[in-house]
C-alpha cells in the first residue's frame, strides 16, 4: 500500500475505533456519592420520623415510602435532564430567568401561595405543595452561568459586569426574603457569587461587592425583630431554652449524646417529639446521635467529596472548552455545598437558625426532587465533556497516523548517472 492511502487507511481506522468508544459516559464516582447519601439519607428520615408517623397514623413507615416515591421521581426528572444537551439549557437561560422571577412572585399571591407556619414559600399544584425557591435559584443560576460566558470579558474587565448579575440575585433574594425564607435567600447569593468569581470577576471587585452585600443583610437582618431573634438566639440559646432557644439546644443535646459512636440507631431520644423536624431540618442532629462522630465523619466526607467531584467534572469541561457546562458543574458543587454546610452548621448551633434541609438526604419534596434533577444535569456535563476530550484526542491521532504515513510513501532521490 502506498503511503498516501496508507496514511487515509490509518485515519478510517481511527475514526472507527472513536465511533465504537463513543456512547453514554457516566461518571461513576458520582452516582456512588450520590447513592449513598441518598441511603444514609433513608435510613435516617425512617428512623427520625417513625414517632410522627405513628402519631399521625398508623403506618410507622411512611415518611420512608413518600421519600422513596420523592427519590423515585427525582430519578426520572435525573434521566430526563441528562437526555438534554447543556447546550439547550444554555439557549432558554433567558426563559428561564423570567420563569424563576414569576414563580417567586406568584407565590407572594394571597390565594395562590400556600403558607405553613407563617412562611408563603409553596404554591399549591392540585394535591401537592411546590416549594417554588428550589426551582427558582437553579434556574437563576443557570442564567449566572450563561451571563459568565456571555460577557466573559466584562465580567472580567468591569465592576459593572459583576454588579449586573448581583443586582438580579439581589431582586431575587428579596423576593425570597418576602416569603419569608432567609436561608434560601442566602444559599443563592452565596453560591450565585462564588460562580461568577470562579468564571473571573477581579478580586478587587469581588471584595468591594462582598462588603456591601454584607452591609446590606445586616440592614436587612436589624430592620425585622423576627431575623434579629433568629439571627442572634443561635449565640445563647441556652438564654431561652422553653421558646426561641429551644429547637438548638434539643439540638445540642442530641449531638452531645452521640458521643463517639452514637446511642445505637433507632436509639434516639431526642426525637420523641423534643427535637420540631427532626427528619427535615434536624435530620443531622438525629444522625450525629444515634451513629455518633463515626456518622457525622461520614457524612461530612461524602458531601466534601461530591462537591469536589463537581468541581473536578467542571475542570474537565472547562479543559474541553466547554465553559457553559463547567459554570453548570462548579454551581452545583457550590450549591451543594454551601447548604449542606449551613444546614449542619445551624444543627450544631455554630449558625443561626434558616430552615434549610440536609441536600439528598433530608425529607423535602421540591428539595430532592430538584437536587436529584441537578445530578443528571452534572452528569451530562461529565458526557460532554469526556466526549469531547476523546474526540479531539482521535482526531490528533488520526492527523498524526495520516502524517506519519504520508513521510513513509515518500520516494527517496534517484542517483543521477555518472554520481558517485
């Protein structure tokens, strides 16, 4: 064969090699994460929550089979989103936008929000109860995230091009606190500004928008006496331990009791009708209980793990040039995060008290449902991502088997006659 032919002959078999590695990519490592808090996560809500669910009926386990349901679907909604490319999600990032703004407004209508102890924050779909903020900041991040590629060089240049997506999460965040849900509010700015320090806002800028974001939830925290008190009880709870400071010191207590290896699992006292949501806020205070500092070790290493596995699958899109999907992957692993940090934070008295739920591992219906929605969302980057890598990798290894066939076709010099 010649070298030519050689050389294209190499190249068809490198495309075709390409082609049969092509296919779904699953990343692994993360379904392991997230299967087993998701298991840690049952187990618990079924120990924390059979008092309550034999006090309102008689079946002891059916927080376990609602969760289960809840997972069920989560998973579904998982499937679906990584059956979309990043790509489209990209595109509908203004769509989106308004839809997270409407829902947070609609929920603020008397007779369309459903409130629950004082708290407008679901809207009422048939027989079910939405919680309209757990959409709402997926869909605004999903907007940071195309903002930051949009405007890459302002957000990178000019304070404007910081201040701009700030100001959006601003509007939202009061909307949220209208409800009002403090934590949720927090969770977003937080996540939404640590995303677009990650896609390059300056330092400077960065520093100078923190301090007026932390002067005006100071303002926002010393304008309502209810924030004040739930902002400050978390300093002395023992203070008023029959009325604000009650929930954390049963807190407290469960954790204390925990001791290095926990009371035994089932085992917990503190939640027989001590410890107010003991399977959804306080589902990591039971926890720490019954499987001691072992299980809070535990935990605390899967959530580190799952939100740098995230940030490890946004490096590989980002080194794929793949920079909408790698702002995708780094807000989830910062969402993750920050509210699996805040949440244990707040049952270990080291954080004022929002009502926010353990991620993939708390009873919450919009909360797992969307947070396992988001996993296939981070999986799909892990696809394209790997995707692309293999493919450029094949193409430069089909370009240098055709070059190298190329040379070897090549025709050395006849000897003139008469040359010596």
């Amino acid at each position: 064969m010649s070298g030519p032919q050689h050389g294209l002959g190499a190249a068809m078999a490198y495309a075709r090699s390409g082609a049969r590695g092509g296919g779904v990519r699953i990343d692994m490592v993360t379904v392991a994460l997230v299967l087993g808090i998701l298991l840690l996560g049952l187990v618990m809500v079924t120990s924390a929550s059979i008092s309550i669910a034999s006090h309102e009926s008689d079946q002891s386990f059916v927080y376990l089979q609602r969760q289960l349901i809840l997972t069920l679907i989560g998973f579904a909604g998982a499937i679906v989103m990584f059956g979309l490319r990043t790509e489209l999600l990209e595109r509908a990032s203004l769509p989106l936008l308004a839809c997270a703004f409407l829902l947070l407004f609609l929920v603020l209508v008397p007779g369309l929000g459903h409130s629950v102890n004082g708290s407008r924050r679901w809207l009422r779909i048939a027989t079910l109860n939405v919680q309209v903020s757990e959409l709402a900041r997926v869909f605004l991040l999903v907007y940071v995230a195309s903002y930051a590629v949009r405007r890459e060089s302002e957000l990178r240049g000019t304070l404007a091009g910081l201040a701009k997506p700030l100001g959006l999460l601003a509007c939202a965040g009061g909307l949220l606190l209208a409800e009002p849900d403090f934590g949720a509010a927090t969770v977003l700015f937080a996540a939404g500004f640590g995303l677009l320090f990650l896609a390059g806002a300056r330092l400077r800028y960065v520093i100078a928008m923190t301090a007026l974001a932390a002067g005006g939830f100071t303002l926002l925290a010393v304008s309502s006496s209810y924030r004040l008190r739930r902002l400050t009880t978390f300093l002395d709870p023992w203070a008023d331990p029959w009325n604000s400071g009650f929930q954390l010191t049963q807190s407290l207590i469960a954790i204390g009791r925990g001791q290095w290896f926990g009371v035994g699992l089932g085992g917990s006292v503190q939640k027989l009708f001590y410890l107010p949501e003991a399977h959804t806020d306080f589902l990591f205070a039971v926890l720490a209980e019954e499987l001691g500092l072992a299980g809070v070790i535990l935990t605390l290493a899967l959530f580190l793990a799952l939100a740098w596995r995230s940030f490890h699958i946004a490096r590989l899109a980002a080194t794929a040039n793949l920079k909408f999907p790698a702002y995708l992957a780094a807000g989830f692993g910062l969402w993750v995060g920050i509210q699996a940090l805040i949440n244990i934070g707040v049952n270990m008295g080291v954080l004022p008290t929002k009502g926010l739920t353990l991620p993939l591992m708390s009873y919450g219906r919009s909360s797992l449902i969307v947070t396992i929605m988001w996993v296939g969302v981070l999986l799909r980057v892990y696809h394209e991502a790997t995707a692309q890598t293999r493919e450029r990798g094949a193409k430069r290894r089909a370009s240098s088997a055709e070059e190298r066939g190329a040379f070897a076709g090549r025709e050395p010099a006849t000897a003139a006659p008469g040359d010596t």
